[in-house]
C-alpha cells in the first residue's frame, strides 16, 4: 500500500467518523411553536401561512385535539397558540393573549332547528376542544346542567350534519360564527343566548422561557388578516 493510499483512507476515515458526531446539516434548531385553533381556513393552509409569517420559527398546526396532545405527550414545543381554556389545562403560562375589539373572551351560544328549552338530557354537538373528558367539564360548566350528552366533531363544519340528521338537539359554536354557520345550513336555525357563557379567546403560552422574547415578537409582528385566521384582532402582553 502506498503512503498516498494510507493518506487518503485516513482522511476518508476521519471524514465519516466526523459525520456521525456532527449534527445534520439539515436539523432545524428553531422554536417550535404548536397551533390548535378553530378556524374555517384548513390546517395546511394556515401552517404554510403561520410559517410564513414567522420565518424565525417552526410552526405545526393541528385540526385533531387528539394530534396535539399526543404531540404535547411526545415532544412539548417551545410554545403553543390554542384558546385560553386548553392552555390552563396543559398548564401553560400564557404570554401573549388575543383581543376582540377589547375583551379577551367571547360569547358561546346554541344553534338549534327548534328552541332549544330544557337541557337536561338533550344532545349538545360541540368541536372537540380538550378531549372527551375535558370537553365534557367544559359544556357541562358553560351550559350548568349536568347530564348533557355531547357528540364531538373535530370541525366546525362537521356540526351542520349532526342537526340535518337528527343526530343532535343543538350545537354549541362561538357567537361570532353563527352567521357562518347559518348561511350554510337551509334549516332554519334558533339562536339561543347562554347567559355567562364566556369563553377565553386564543392565546400564546410559552414553555421555554429562553425563547419568549422571539415568541411574543413573532406573534404580534403578524398582520390583521392572519390574526383574523386565528380568532383575534391583536394581542397584549399577559402581566
């Protein structure tokens, strides 16, 4: 073997022992940030523009509460933008909360072909928005009658079918969605008030303090058609 031959098996050696400790030029050492919210625009879509927006980030966006929280389960994000209610049940400091016009909340209310009357025992259709137990806490608290049955869906628009078909006696959707809910639906539709039915609006909670300041500074810098996407006009900083 020739001292040339020995030189370059050397360097090939050194080369490929370097490789499997250096980190894959490809890793992407940004934040991440997880997105559950329910809007009408699909997750794909918001995630490219989320992503776009916030070039400085990693953004997944989720259409199952099922998906996120097994991704919450598997590998937890820097931060997280889902509404008020789930972030305190994942127990997450909020850092950043939304605002409609100046309330950090909105009014839920029932959709019903018919008046809706006694709850007691009625079929309530909701999006799935902590899981089947939370979800469950959760109307049955903003409703106050313990024995509801609830059929979740995982989006909005899976509500209209389950009061064409029979198979719910209303629907519980933010009030802010009723027109949109309304106009695609030939039935009818009651609404009907819920006193006290406040419900927290989007916010962003933050698990990785070492990055809070790029969060914040990401999600305010975002313009008013997406913040729209998400549900909120702007956002304040949490004291």
């Amino acid at each position: 073997m020739t001292g040339g031959t020995r030189f370059a098996r050397a360097l090939l050696g050194a080369l490929f022992a370097t490789a499997l400790v250096a980190p894959a030029s490809g890793a992407d050492s940004r934040p991440t940030l997880y997105v559950y919210v329910h809007t009408d625009s699909k997750s794909a879509t918001l995630e490219k523009t989320l992503q776009e927006r916030m070039p400085s980030l990693t953004v997944t966006v989720f259409g199952r509460f099922r998906d996120f929280e097994e991704a919450m389960s598997n590998r937890r994000p820097d931060a997280v933008v889902a509404f008020q209610p789930l972030l305190v049940s994942q127990n997450v400091p909020v850092a950043l909360q939304g605002l409609r016009g100046e309330h950090d909340w909105e009014l839920y209310v029932l959709l019903s072909p018919e008046p809706a009357g006694e709850l007691s025992g009625k079929v309530i259709g909701v999006v799935d928005l902590l899981g089947r137990d939370g979800t469950q806490q959760f109307v049955t608290k903003l409703l106050k009658t313990p024995d509801l049955k609830l059929k979740r869906v995982t989006k909005m628009e899976d509500l209209l079918p389950l009061l064409q078909f029979s198979a719910a006696d209303a629907v519980l959707v933010p009030a802010a969605a009723v027109k949109s809910v309304t106009e695609r639906s030939r039935l009818p539709l009651k609404v009907r008030e819920i006193p006290d039915a406040r419900v927290g609006l989007p916010a962003v909670g933050v698990l990785n303090p070492k990055v809070k300041d790029l969060m914040v500074k990401q999600v305010q810098a975002l313009d008013g058609e997406t913040n729209r996407t998400l549900g909120v006009e702007k956002w304040k900083g949490s004291r």
